[in-house]
C-alpha cells in the first residue's frame, strides 16, 4: 500500500469513528431488558406424561416449559431461569424408580441441567428420601442448589449454598432460596432431618441481604412457601410476606408450594408463583437504566397449554430410559399396552367412583364412596385401630372396572406415606372431624349445590371409617359433626379409642393443630400404596362397595326444582363455571340463565370467526 492509500485509509477509518461515537454514547444512554423466568414445583413431570392416566398431558411438564423458555431466549439474550422446588417427587417415574436409585442419573436433575438452571431452591418434597439421598440426587446439579434457612448443626449450608449471584449480559440477579422451615412437621421420622436446623425464612434472608450488600443489581427471593403462614402465625417464620416486610431490600418474591397462580404486589414489591407440575411459569421483565438501577418490573402468568413438548427433553438418554422403564414398570412388559406379557396386579368387577352430577364437583367428597372405602377399610385391617380416616387426594380419583395396573394404585393413592396408630379420646376425635369438615362452604337457604372454601385444599379434607356422623352444613364451621356413633352406640367424649392415620396427616395436622394428645405407637413397615397392592393380590376380584357410613345433612339442593336443573344442564354444557368455591344459588336465576346466554352467543362469534 502506498502514502497516498494509506493516508486515504487513515481518513476513512477516522471519519468512521467520529462517525461512531455519538451512536456508542446513544447506545450507553438505552435501557437495558433483561427476562426472568421462575418455575417451582414440576413434581417430577419431566415427559407431560400422566402414568397413572397411562396418557399423554395436554397442559404441563417440563418438556413444555423448555418449549417456552426456548422461545423466550431467542427473543432476548438476557434471560436467567431459576426455579423454588418440590421437582425431584411426584411421578411414578421419581418415586417409584429414580428415588430410589439415588447414585443413578437422576431425570429431573439432567433435565434442569440440559434446560440450563441458573438456581434452585429447596422445597418441602426434596425431604421426602431424607438427607442423604437429597444430597446425592441435586449433587447433580450443574447450578447451585440453595437453602439459606438450612443448615447443618455446625451452621454450614445443607446444600453448601444459601444464595448466588449469576452474572448475564453484564446484569447481576442475586437469588436467595428459601424453604418452609416446616419440614419437621412433615419429615421429622426421615434420615437426618433431626439433625438439621431449619431458620425462619424472613431472618435468614436478611442474613443474606446483608453479606450480598451492593454486588448485584436485582435481589430475588425464591421461597418455597405461600405468602401466609401455613403453621406460624404468630411470627411468619414460613410466611413469604413476612420476608418482605422485614427485607425492604427484595426487589422481586418468588413464592411456591400451595399450587396456585400469583401474580400481585405486596408493599410495592411484585410477587409470582405457579400452578404445580409446570402448568405455569413466572415471566418477570426488568427494566434497568444504563447505570443498572432498576426502571420497571413487569410480570406475568404464562400458561403451557399452547405450547408443545420439546422432544429434546424427550430425547435426552437418561430420561427417555427412565419414561420407558416406568411403562414397563406400570404394565410389566414396557408397551402401555395390556399385552401377552401383561400381568395385572388385580382384577376389578365395575368402577368405583360415581359420576359426578355437576361438572368438576367431585361426588367423591360429597358422599361416601367404593375408593374411600377401600383405601380406609385396608387401613384399619393393617393397622387394628378402631377408626381411621384419610383424604381423597385427587377429585378425579377412580378405579376402572377391569385389570388394574401400579398406574391405577397410584391414581388413588400419589403419596409414599406410612400407617400411624395412635390413642384418641372420643371428644379428640370429634375435633378432628370437625377440623376436616371446615372444608366445606356453609350452605345457604337457595343453593343448590354443596361447594368448597377455597382456602383449604382438597388433601386436608379426611373422611373417616369405623364411626358412623353425619356432616350438618347449616351450621357454622366447629359445629358442624353430629350423631357420631361407634359400634351402634353414640360416642363419648370420654372414651378411649385407637385412630389410624398416615404419618402426614399425624404432623402436619393432628399434631400441628393440637387435635390429641396421644402420641404415635405404631408405624406400618410399608407404604399405604403398598397395602393397597397387596391387597388386590390376594383379593382379586374386588367388588366396590360403599357402606354409607356418613352423610351430608342440614341442605336442601331443591333437587325437585326444574331452575336447578336447567342451571346445571348450563354447567355440564360449559356455559357457566363450575361453582366449586361458591353455590350457585335459586335467587340469582335470572343473572345466572342472563350470563350464560351470553356465553353462548360469545362462544358462537369464536366460532364463526374460526371459520372465516
């Protein structure tokens, strides 16, 4: 090159970056966006894969929630993933088979690695195996695992990790995990949970607030607990709005655990949570100004129904062996199929479960049914005691009439509990009972359905066996059990009876709400799942049967009245919502026929759009 080239080429290149530096100026000066997705309790639903449905989902699992999150990260190079627990149980898949294989790789855990995690925190379900075997599972985490209210008795972190400060695109996200110190409650009999200490979650974040100071942009609590207390009432120990009004700092709470979709403020700070088994993820948009101070906080709620399975999960060696080998493990030959090779565990004469008059009101916790019966009658012959009680865990819960696979014992019964048998007086008991019965709405002259307070799930719900009660819903809640009898004769306060209950219910209800004070004096060597197993190999055929031990008293649901069953024709139909926590009632007719008429003709616009 020549001078004269080179000094043209001189020019040029500083005429270029004259050129350039008011737009380097403009682009210091620009906000900067930065995405955060949060998930929590995916429950072991790697595939969308219903095992005991033997069905594919239509709706959630983790397969769907990277088809998301896939999406999102080709829209914007600034996005960190973070999640608040309960994902190592919940599938036949983790329970049944990976738990209990905790050297092995671990599905759940080589797919938050492949989805690439920048956090977890614990949740109550990681307890369930004990300590140890929770260490080797998320000791396969490729991203830290946090409880900063966890530790081991020298003070050290269960997980090695209390919080974490993930760097992207020049953003720092410190996240702190938190988990209900409540574990106890549930899982005090496991491997080391004795020995573990458990903080209140607002002061343990404040511990961290403190050593985190100013080397992050966002704070972000991952708690995995709803926004109230569940036991502390008092002091909020397990209250995810106790941490906000005690640490002004957190910029953004991540809450978890009670399965519901939130997405609100409190005190200024914005609050997210999700439905389980990755139906829902948190999308929380960050604004920053060029100085990294946060400008705006936008969240959202995004549903998966519209989005479709990855088949990259689907297709990662150690789960696709895993989801294989659970079918296998349902129908013994691997196909889904009832095939040569196929065994059934038992045989059934016709379903159990009655339909259900009103659509998605579960006749199962409106009568006495052939699953409650059988669950609770195999309670009390495995256990001696005079009178047991349990939940119906899932409304849709039913046995088929036919061969019954694990998939299907499952269905009734999801949960790896033991048997407990403990001493009760007859007054304890009829506490308990009326404790269980607050479930329920107060019925109110009109209604014509019984519904349910949302405010307590579906799992605190027990019914019992070995006592005959009626249940009067006139009454207020604490008043509402009546006519208690026990082998033909009323029941005394005063008399001494045995109660069998799963080791769940012990803590975290008879004992956590003061209902008796006798303590446990047998626990059954195996699961209530593997009674009912049991139970159908040497009973097959089963026949469902229904002793009608307790009824529903005090309504009158105008059964007669021809409005009533216009409504429900409505419901069934899908033009009005299921009235599950509150009764439609006869004097709101008119609005009632008024608002389905118009959903109607809504849903006839849909479709003749659709069309066009």
């Amino acid at each position: 090159m020549n001078r004269i080239q080179k000094f043209f080429s001189l020019l040029l290149a500083v005429v270029m970056l004259a050129a350039m530096i008011p737009a380097v100026a403009g682009a210091q000066d620009e906000d900067i966006h930065v995405v955060i997705l949060a998930t929590s309790d995916m429950h072991g639903n790697v595939w969308s894969y219903s095992y005991e449905d033997n069905a594919e989902t239509a709706n959630n699992g983790m397969a769907r929630l990277y088809t998301y999150i896939k999406q999102v990260r080709e829209e914007n190079p600034t996005v960190f993933l973070v999640d608040a627990g309960d994902d190592i149980q919940g599938t036949i898949m983790t329970d049944d088979l990976a738990n209990k294989a905790p050297d092995e790789p671990h599905p759940v855990m080589v797919a938050m690695n492949y989805m690439g995690f920048d956090s977890m925190a614990l949740g109550n379900h990681e307890f369930n195996w004990g300590i140890d075997t929770m260490k080797k599972i998320l000791g396969q985490a490729e991203f830290p695992v946090l409880g900063q209210n966890v530790l081991n008795a020298d003070g050290s972190y269960v997980t090695g990790a209390g919080w974490a400060i993930i760097e992207r695109g020049g953003v720092k996200l410190a996240v702190i995990g938190v988990c209900t110190p409540d574990i106890p409650i549930w899982d005090g009999n496991k491997q080391g949970i004795d020995e573990t200490v458990f903080e209140a979650a607002n002061t343990a974040v404040k511990k961290a607030i403190e050593e985190i100071g100013d080397q992050a942009d966002i704070i972000l609590v991952s708690a995995h607990m709803g926004q109230f207390a569940e036991f502390d009432e008092d002091n909020g120990s397990d209250a995810g709005y106790k941490i906000i009004d005690d640490n002004p700092e957190v910029d953004i709470l991540q809450v978890a655990h009670m399965h519901i979709t939130v997405n609100e403020e409190y005190e200024g700070t914005p609050v997210v949570g999700v439905r389980n088994s990755g139906r829902e993820i948190a999308r929380i948009d960050v604004t920053l100004d060029k100085d990294h101070n946060i400008k705006d906080i936008a969240t959202s709620i995004v549903d998966m129904v519209d989005y479709e399975p990855s088949e990259e999960i689907r297709e990662i060696p150690e789960v696709k062996k895993l989801h294989e080998d659970t079918i296998a493990y349902i129908f013994g030959g691997g196909s889904g199929e009832e095939g040569e090779d196929y065994e059934p565990l038992g045989v059934t004469t016709a379903k159990f479960q009655p339909e259900d008059e009103i659509l998605g009101l579960p006749e199962g916790k409106l009568q006495d049914t052939a699953v409650m019966d059988l669950i609770l009658n195999i309670q009390l012959a495995e256990s001696g005691a005079d009178v047991t009680a349990c939940a119906l865990f899932k409304d849709t819960s039913d046995l088929p009439e036919g061969n019954i696979n694990y998939g299907n014992i499952f269905d009734i019964y999801k949960f790896d509990n033991t048997l407990y048998r403990m001493t009760v007086t007859g007054k304890e008991l009829k506490g308990y009972m009326e404790w269980a019965a607050e479930c329920y709405n107060q019925w109110q002259p009109g209604d014509i359905n019984i519904s349910f307070d949302p405010e307590y799930p579906g799992y605190l719900y027990d019914m019992f066996q070995g006592v005959d009660y009626e249940i009067n819903l006139s009454k207020p809640k604490g008043e509402r059990i009546e006519n208690v009898m026990f082998h033909g004769e009323p029941l005394s306060d005063d008399q001494i009876l045995t109660l069998a209950v799963n080791n769940y219910r012990y803590s975290s209800g008879i004992k956590a709400k003061n209902l008796a004070e006798g303590k446990r004096e047998w626990e059954s060597s195996n699961s209530i799942r593997d009674m009912i197993v049991a139970y159908f190999g040497e009973n097959s055929p089963v026949e469902p049967t229904v002793d009608n031990n307790w009824k529903i008293t005090g309504v009158d649901l105008s059964k007669d009245d021809p409005r009533r069953a216009e409504i429900i024709g409505l419901i069934n139909e899908g033009l009005l919502p299921t009235p599950y926590a509150k009764s439609y009632n006869l004097a709101d007719y008119d609005a009632l026929i008024a608002e389905a008429e118009a959903n109607r003709a809504a849903n006839a616009e849909f479709e003749s759009d659709k069309s066009h």
